[in-house]
C-alpha cells in the first residue's frame, strides 16, 4: 500500500473506531441503568454497564484533571510519533497500529473530557469490563509489537 492511499485509510480507521466507541457507549448510557448487567451478572459473557474515573484495571480513581493532561499527553504523542516514524519509513502496518491507538485514545478522552468518566460495558469472565476503545488500544499495541518483532526478525 502506498502512502497516498495509506493515509486517507488511517483517517477512516480512526473515525470508525472514534464513530463505533461513541455510539456503543451512548447506546448503554441511554439504555442501561449503572451496573445493570445483560443477560445476568453470572454469565461468563456480558454488557455491564460500568464507569471508570480511573485507568487501566481502575487504577488512579478520583485523579480527572491528571489523567486528562496524562491523556491528551500521549494522544499528541502518538501523532507526533506517528508522523516523524512514518517519514522516515512507510510501513501499512505501522500505520494501522497508530491509527488504532490514536483512535481509541481519543475515544476515552472525550468521554473523559465531556462525562469526566469513561464508559465501559463489555464484560468477559473475571476480566476488567472495557469498551471498544480500550480494544483498540489493545489492537494497536499488538499490531506495534508484530511490527517490532518483524522488523527485528529483518535486522538479523
């Protein structure tokens, strides 16, 4: 994939991804009541309606302005990075990993800025409940580490 059509594509991945995070998270918002559960609260699978004013595994509660400094921080970041890496070297994958991360940054920072909390509602055994931008933040890092381990692999 060449640069000129790489880029309009990151542009549409991080809009979906900021599109599909918002909607979802309205959608539980305006139909779910907090910590209600479908179908049930034992179910290995489920939609929990859940908030977190904290980060990963709801790690620094109560800490809102930090966290919104920390976060728009690290979204500027990953631009910044993402525009200086690409440069130097074009790779899609690359690409599709900032795009990810960029996307699901962003995601949680509106919903921090605007809500002063973070939406999330996908709930799977005794894993943390999250939400479509933490999976993508997920992706993105998974797609960085592949690319690493490519790149590394080529270096040999």
């Amino acid at each position: 994939m060449n640069k000129k059509k790489a880029i309009p594509l990151s542009a549409c991945v991080i809009g979906l991804i900021l599109i599909l995070d918002q909607f979802t998270k309205y959608l539980i918002r305006t139909n779910m009541t907090l910590g209600h559960a479908i179908p049930a609260k034992d179910s290995f699978f489920s939609i929990r309606y859940a908030l977190n004013d904290g980060v990963a595994f709801s790690m620094f509660q109560g800490h809102r302005i930090p966290l919104i400094l920390i976060q728009s921080t690290l979204v500027i970041a990953i631009l910044v990075v993402m525009v200086v890496v690409l440069r130097r070297a074009f790779s899609a994958l690359l690409l599709m990993s900032f795009s990810l991360m960029l996307g699901g940054g962003l995601g949680n920072l509106i919903d921090r800025l605007v809500f002063g909390k973070v939406t999330d509602f996908i709930s799977i055994g005794s894993f943390p409940i999250f939400n479509i931008a933490d999976m993508s933040l997920i992706a993105g890092c998974g797609l960085m580490l592949l690319y690493m381990l490519r790149s590394g692999r080529n270096d040999d």
